[in-house]
C-alpha cells in the first residue's frame, strides 16, 4: 500500500469489471455487450462530428440529447439527466438521492457496485435477500428504509418485475426515494418511466450500453420528477460539468432518432437469448427466466468457477461471480449465432470429459 494514500484509499474495495482480453478467436460472453454494432445513423453523426469544432467545449447541459430522450419517453428536458454511462448516473443519485440518515436496502443478489458506491459515499446499507427462486419480492423491503435501489431487469439474474409490482413498491414507499436501474429493460421487461409521472419519489436510470450497443460511448440518463433531476444536476456540477463530449452528445441523438434499428436489434438479442437458452436447457442446465440480454445458468455436473474456467480454455469468456448463493452459476451473455454454435460446442466438449 502506498504511504501516500487517503484512509479512504485504503479502505475502499473497488468494483472490478468484466475482464477485457486480448486473446485470438475469441468468444466474448462476458461482459454484456451488444453482438451487433451500433446504429448507422448514429456511427454517421459522430463521423461528421469529428470536426474542427472538438476545440470546444460541449454543451454542459446536453440540451438536444435531452430534448429528444424527453419525447422518445413522453416527459419533458426538465425531466432528464444525462451523465457519463449509467455508473456515473448512478453514483450521482447515491450522493444527491440515496444516502438518507436510514439504510439504503438493495437485493443481496445485484449489480455488485452498488456496495462499493455505498462504501464509497459512506451510504449505510442493508441487503434483503432475493427469495428461493432468486426473485425479488417487494413485500422484503421494509418501510423503515431511508431508500432503496433495484436493478429490473436484476443483474446477474436477469429476472424482471412487472411494472405493477414497481408500482406496489412505490405505494408502500411514498417518502422516501426509490431508484429503479432498468439497464437491461429493453430486452422484454416493462418499464417503470411512466410511473414518474405519479410517484415523484422514483427515479430511473437507463444506459446506451446495451441495447443501443454504445457501451464505448459511455452514456446514461436518469428519468424522474424535476426536483430528483436538479439534485442530480447539482452533485454533477459540483464534480465535473462536462461529463459528456460532443461527440457522445451527436451519437446519442442519432441513436435514439433512429428507433427502427434500436428495435430491430433489440428484437435480434432476444431471439438470440431464447435459442441459447433452448440450447443450454437441452445440455442439462437450469436457466433462469430472462429479460435482459444474458441468462443465469448453472449445471447439476460442474460448479460455477470449474465451468467457467473450462470454457476460457476453450477460448469462450463467460463471467463467474464467486459469492455464495451466485458460485454456482454463469452469466453468459447473449452473443451472434456463431458465439452460440461456439458456447454450446464448447459445453458439450467440457460434459462430455
């Protein structure tokens, strides 16, 4: 350890990412990103964007990015955050939102960074187990909480909420904020961005990422009333008041005028994600029900980290989360037809040694 760092430095145990290899041939299924590239009119944009104009700063607001989110949601601008990626949206709402003098309740199976923001931002927190079937159950989240966070669809679980349920959490909740991380929504869950317009208490958040493959964009937004949003605005201004560059700003806006490419491929991912489930069912695995663009899975003959380990040998990454109740499972990201060909090929070389 370094004599120079902060206590916090030293205390802090960061979120590590999916592992970026630089291997031949390689079957990437492990960091949920999309298998098909990004729109064409967005690629377009940002090529003609890359201008003389990059000598100026970007508009700190992302005005037009903003106005064109706020319609494709039905809300207003003034209803709309954007930050860089989902995680920087995120942990903005953990500092103006989230941190309440009461825990901060979040399932104990979930994006594993909403720990290291808490510890991060000195947010006291409490994790409610997800049930049996590793659902959550919103009757768990106890109304003496000071706010909660759930990711819908869950992560890893892939396992969604009906929006009616979001609603049941809302009415047992009404004073305190609820903070619905809906990363994976486009891939068959149901949004909650219309319930904004009757719990001001909620705030979502949603990523470029995923379903419009922009995750070497890095941009997120953040849907709520327009209080929520000012005090996202304000922690973003007291830290960095140009999180997004021009260029993110132009790929972004084409990106979501161009709504026949997002739900074309959106439509492709999940058609990918029920073949490979058909296919991993048929090898002896037990899948859990996903709406997002990966599947939980696990295998009665081999554990989590043996499986996963197997599979990178064979040059197919998948990503294994080594915590209890999620050892012995991968989350295997739905990749093209080939990477398909390629897992189950691989999986059925590993059962049968």
């Amino acid at each position: 350890m370094n004599r120079f760092w902060s206590r916090l430095a030293h205390e802090l145990s960061p979120y590590v990412p999916g592992e970026q290899p630089r291997i031949a041939n390689l079957v990437k299924l492990n960091t949920n990103e999309s298998p098909f590239g990004p729109s064409p009119r967005a690629l377009e944009a940002m090529r003609a964007a890359a201008s003389d104009t990059l000598r100026l700063y970007p508009d700190p607001e992302a005005t037009e990015l903003r106005e064109v989110l706020a319609a494709h949601h039905g809300v207003t601008p003034g209803q709309v955050f954007v930050g860089n990626g989902s995680d920087e949206v995120l942990a903005h709402a953990f500092v103006a939102l989230l941190k309440q003098p009461r825990p901060l309740l979040f399932p104990d199976v979930t994006y594993s960074f909403y720990p290291v923001w808490a510890q991060l931002f000195a947010v006291a927190w409490q994790a409610v187990p997800l049930d049996d079937g590793m659902r959550v159950r919103v009757e768990d989240y106890r109304p003496d909480a000071g706010s909660i966070v759930i990711a819908n669809p869950n992560a890893p679980t892939g396992i969604a909420l009906p929006r009616a349920e979001i609603a049941r959490l809302l009415e047992a909740h009404p004073d305190i904020p609820v903070l619905i991380d809906e990363a994976y929504v486009d891939f068959g869950g149901e949004s909650a961005v219309p319930l904004t317009a009757d719990y001001p208490n909620l705030l979502v958040v949603r990523t470029m990422s995923k379903s419009r493959a922009l995750a070497g964009l890095r941009v997120g937004y953040a849907l709520g009333e327009a209080g929520l949003i000012e005090a996202l605005r304000r922690v973003k201004d007291s830290f960095n008041s140009y999180p997004l560059g021009h260029i993110a700003q132009v790929g972004a806006t084409a990106s979501v005028r161009d709504d026949a490419y997002f739900r074309a491929s959106c439509a492709r991912v999940v058609a990918g994600r029920e073949a490979m489930t058909r296919e991993l069912i048929g090898l002896g695995f037990t899948v859990l029900p996903s709406s997002a663009n990966f599947v939980f899975a696990r295998h009665a003959v081999l554990g989590g980290a043996e499986f996963a380990a197997a599979l990178r040998e064979r040059a197919v990454l998948v990503r294994h989360f080594s915590r209890p109740r999620t050892a012995a499972w991968l989350r295997i990201t739905v990749g093209t037809e080939d990477d398909t060909t390629r897992l189950i090929a691989a999986a059925e070389d590993i059962l049968r040694h």
